[in-house]
C-alpha cells in the first residue's frame, strides 16, 4: 500500500492536471456573424453552456483544460499532425515527451 501511495504522490508532483477534452458535435452551437472583409454570413460553432460551465468548473479545481474540438481534429492529416496539435496546447506534456524521447 505504501508503494501505491508513494507512486500517486510522485505522479501528482511530476505531472500537470490536464484534461484533454475531445469535443464532438454535441458540444457546440452554432452561431451566424458576418464576415469583416466581405459581409458574407459564416457559420461559426461555438462551445454551448454545458461545456463551458464543466471547462470552468474544472479550472476553478486547478486543471489546464485543453479543448480538441471534432472540427480541427478532423482537420489534421495523419497521426503526426494530431500529436503536434496537441502537444502545441499542452507545453508541459510537450516537455515530458521530449525528455522521453533518446
């Protein structure tokens, strides 16, 4: 038991509280503004007050939240840009894999 312990411990100093969120459909509304340049109406999905309150809940608890939402993920080509992206929002994650790395 006192190896469990002393494990958690050495987790909870060494890493950072990061949620990663993969956010789908369902956690966006979408909203019309106008485009600056040419007046053009864009759809633009924005998060919707359930994701917004649990992002805010969570950084009130002290955790990075990083958001991926299914639009830019989908967006990625290949499994290396998907690992960029990520490791671009998450700088402390970033660190540790390149230490992890030879």
């Amino acid at each position: 038991m006192e190896l469990r312990i002393a494990l958690l411990e050495l987790v909870e100093k060494e890493l950072p509280k990061v949620a990663v969120e993969v956010d789908g459909p369902s956690h966006f509304v979408r909203t019309l503004r106008v485009d600056d340049d040419d007046g053009d109406l864009i759809v633009a999905p924005k998060p919707n007050g359930a994701t917004l309150a649990r992002r805010k809940l969570l950084g009130a608890r002290g955790w990075t939240v990083v958001s991926v939402p299914y639009f830019e993920w989908d967006a990625c080509e290949g499994d290396a840009a998907r690992q960029a992206r990520l490791l671009a929002q998450i700088p402390p994650l970033a660190a540790l894999a390149r230490r992890s790395q030879p």
